[in-house]
C-alpha cells in the first residue's frame, strides 16, 4: 500500500473556524497514526476573494495547535510549489486533455449572455437555471459553434472559461469513509467551470489535479463539499482513472445554537468560532480567537476531537498523543456534532488543572502585562498560579483570582465587614499587627497558631474573623485559604495590607 498521504486545502478568505481546525485535526490524526504526510496546500485561484494576511494566519493557527505539516508553501516539499495561484500553468493541459477526450468545452458566453439565458430558462419550478446538459447546447461554446469558429475565437483570444460537460442521467457513486455509499443524479449537477477567463483553474479542477500529483490518499473535508463531489469523482474518471482516487470523507457540520455554526453565533452567543483572533483587513474587525480568549490549545484540540467522535469509552480527555493512538475515522458520527461552549469552557478548566503551570505561565504573564502588572520574578509568579489554578476556567482568569498577590486592594467588600465590625474586632486586628510583627519565622504554622492563640485569648469566632482578614488582604471574599495569602505574600506586605484596611474599617 502506498503512503498515507492527507491534505488541509484552505482557501486564504478569512478567519479559520472551529470547524475548518476540526477538519484539520482529524487529517493530521488519521496521517499521524498511519505514520504518513499531511499536506497543507493554500487554495487560492479565486483571486477575488483573496484576503491579506490569511495565509499566514492559518500557519500561525496550525503552529499554535501544534499541527505543523511534513509539506507546505512554507516548509516546502517534493510536489512544491504548494499554492496553487503558482501552479497555474499546469492546470490548463489537463482541460485541454478533457475537451480533446469530448468531457469538456471552450465557453465563450459573455456576462450578458448568460444573464439572457438565467431570464429566458426561468420558470416557476426552476427560478435560477444553470448552465447544463438542458441549455448548454443553446449556448456559444464549442459544443455549438463549428471548429472553424472556435479556432478563430480561440486565436482572437477571446474572453472564454472552459466547462465540464456533465453527463446526462448517471448515478455517480463513490464510497465516503463517513456516509459509506453515497449517489448522485448527474443530471442534478450543472456543468461547472473548469478553467477561468484569467487562466486560472476553479476550485473544482485544481483540487483534482493536485491531489493527482501531489499523491494525496485520503481527502478529508467539510461536509459542505459533498454537493462537488460528483464533478471531483468525473474529473478523477476522466483525467486519471478512478483507481488514483483518494479516499473521501466528508466530516460532518458542527451545529451552534441555530444551525450551523456561523461567525455570527459567536457575535450573540459571546464565545469564540474562530481559532486564534482574526482582523479584518478591510473592515478592521477583530472576531475574537479561542486563543485570546484564554484557551489553552491542548483543551481547544480536544474539544474540537471530541465533536462527532468517541472512541467507544468514557474517556473525555486526550492529549494529542492520545489522540493519535485512539483516533478512527469510522468512530466519527455522520450526523452533525453541537457545540456546547459551557462544555467547551469544561475542558479548558480540566486542562488547566492538568497540566504544569510552567506550560502557560509565560501567556498568563502577558495577560498581566498586557493589564499593566509587571511580573518580576519569576518563580513567584508560578508558586501563586499554582495556588490559583483550580479556580480558573480561562486563561484571562487568572488575572482576577490572583491580581491581589501583587497589588493591594484598592477596594474592600465593605457590605461583608460593616455588619460585623465592631471594638472587639478593632482590638483583636490591633493586636494582630503586633503579633505578626513579633513573628521571626514566616510560615504557615507560626502565622495560623498567632492568629487563632489571638482569638480564644480574645473569645471572639473564627470565621468571621477569618472572613475579615480576607476582605483585608484579597478586597472580596474570594482565593485561596487566607494564611496561604499571607505566606505567599510575606510578613511586610500582610501587615501593611491589615493596617491599611484597619484605617478604613475602623470608620465604619
Ligand atoms: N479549498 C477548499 C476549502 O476552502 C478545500 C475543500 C477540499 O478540501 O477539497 O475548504
């Protein structure tokens, strides 16, 4: 058996989806498994949509992911170039070889002429007729006009697209590792572009023609491109005999709130569709990325797997090499998986939890910075996410739960402490100082024994003793156990903070 050999076949239009990482993630899986090469090619004939900065974006999302491909415009490979807009010239040989073999025709209807077609054709059943098998032979193509003709508006280079010629009333069949036996009425399928007016080839052949020469095995897509999947299945007949085929399968959509899940669900949703944080270079728009949201990659890859697949047990968490040991494609369900973000938040807090802090310490760290806190040592800083990380669902939650280790408060939960305040608390944190201050060696044990010998000696309950010394040093009732704060944040610092809230409380 030939190598396994898988390809990601983004066109550069845009933010990557959720969906387009799954499609991604189940390739480089299946290729990882196999032992075999996953392929990234940048579709981008269609130059009318091409968008600045897409194409890097993708690589920075499949880096971020830790998907790196064995071949790509960027690493290169032995099927190079990997762009199709630098492929172009080879495409038009293989339309050629199709019109020669009578599957395919030079077209040279003008925009006006077509627009004449879709107006005479209408009718009610039919609203918006194609260009196939029940028009094409009233059209101006080479079907139509005699060979001296064309020759003549070929030579003229007149402005001509090249179509497949569909044939009428076949079942086209082929076998989906995901929908197993999948038909189509040729009939049904209108006769596609093969070759544009600027040379260029469409989608429709060029993936064809690549996945041919670049030995492409297995094709895994969205399921949005099962609808094509007849025209790819004839040009594979026609040009390379079916036998070169890949395998196909075509991944089932991932569901929102409302249907498929659109960029626009997250805008009214307020969760992420898109990996990492895209901007609009037109329109300035920032749709906001999984990433920045404060996803850890190891829970956004598991999520994304875990959507639509299973692996027949109970186990929910999977790092990637897990996943390669455990993933097949026959456990990936044909119907269309939802997406539950309250889930999707599930596994992120899971993976925190998981994982070392040392492994994301470094973006919290740019959280902070990026709100003004300069972290300045190091090991500080990971002994306090340590502390913490049980009570962070996303990244960006570190910064609530754990900003008072390096600040003081700069308000007090005054709601909290005001009904319980009074002379007897003055004293006992009065006297608190002067015990703190007498403590030579700062630790858990000597800080915990002082304040609960203070507060039998005074008669006075300790939890809302405790609940006020927290408001002192956090500004809320909330983080870790107290004395834990006041050893990470040293003797000085809790003092100060106590004699700071001292001044305020004793208003009350
Ligand atoms: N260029 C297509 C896309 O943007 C790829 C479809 C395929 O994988 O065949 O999704």
């Amino acid at each position: 058996m030939s190598k396994v050999r898988v390809r990601f076949a983004p066109s550069p239009t845009g933010g990557l989806h959720l969906g387009g990482v799954r499609t991604v993630l189940y390739n480089y899986l299946f290729a990882k498994k196999q032992g075999g090469d996953f392929v990234v090619r940048i579709e981008d004939t269609d130059q009318t949509r091409f968008v600045e900065g897409a194409e890097q974006y993708i690589f920075n999302c499949l880096t971020w992911c830790g998907m790196e491909p064995d071949e790509s415009p960027v690493t290169g490979g032995p099927y190079a170039p990997y762009r199709q807009s630098e492929r172009k010239e080879l495409y038009r040989q293989y339309a050629e070889q199709l019109i020669r073999d009578g599957f395919a025709y030079y077209a040279f209807d003008t925009p006006e002429e077509l627009e004449k077609m879709r107006n005479d054709f209408k009718t009610a059943e039919n609203p918006s007729p194609q260009y196939d098998g029940k028009v094409r032979m009233q059209m101006k193509n080479s079907l139509t006009l005699p060979a001296d003709d064309v020759k003549k508006l070929l030579d003229q280079n007149t402005r001509h697209v090249v179509r497949i010629k569909m044939t009428a009333n076949e079942t086209i069949s082929f076998t989906d590792i995901i929908h197993h036996e999948v038909s189509f009425d040729s009939s049904l399928v209108d006769d596609k572009v093969l070759l544009k007016a600027d040379g260029m080839p469409t989608y429709h052949l060029a993936v064809v023609v690549d996945d041919y020469l670049m030995k492409i095995t297995h094709a895994f897509r969205g399921e949005e491109w099962l609808s094509s999947a007849p025209v790819h299945v004839l040009l594979w007949k026609y040009l390379f005999g079916l036998e070169h085929m890949p395998q196909w399968a075509h991944l089932p959509l991932i569901m929102g709130p409302s249907g498929k899940l659109s960029k626009r669900d997250g805008a009214t949703y307020g969760f992420p569709v898109f990996a990492m944080n895209w901007i609009d270079p037109k329109s300035n728009e920032l749709t906001e990325g999984f990433k920045e949201k404060g996803f850890l990659p190891e829970a956004f890859i598991n999520l994304l797997a875990v959507l639509g697949w299973n692996d027949g047990s109970e186990q929910e968490m999977y790092s990637m090499d897990e996943l390669i040991a455990h993933f097949s494609l026959d456990r990936v369900h044909a119907a269309g998986a939802k997406f539950d973000y309250e889930k999707a938040k599930w596994f992120n807090h899971e993976w925190i939890k998981k994982l070392p802090v040392t492994n994301y310490q470094q973006r919290v760290k740019e959280i902070f910075e990026s709100k003004n806190v300069t972290v300045t040592d190091d090991k500080y800083f990971a002994k306090v996410l340590v502390l913490v990380k049980e009570r962070c669902t996303l990244l960006t939650d570190f910064y609530d739960q754990a900003i008072f280790f390096f600040v003081q408060p700069a308000n007090y939960d005054e709601a909290s402490v005001k009904p319980k305040w009074d002379n007897e608390k003055q004293d006992f944190f009065t006297a608190l100082i002067t015990g703190y201050n007498a403590i030579s060696d700062w630790n858990l044990i000597s800080i915990e024994t002082e304040f609960k010998n203070l507060a039998t000696e005074k008669n006075i309950k300790l939890g809302e003793l405790q609940m006020i010394l927290r408001v002192m040093l956090v500004g809320s009732k909330m983080g870790p156990g107290v004395f834990v704060i006041e050893e990470t944040i040293g003797k000085t610092e809790t003092v100060n903070r106590i004699e700071k809230a001292l001044t305020i409380f004793s208003l009350f």
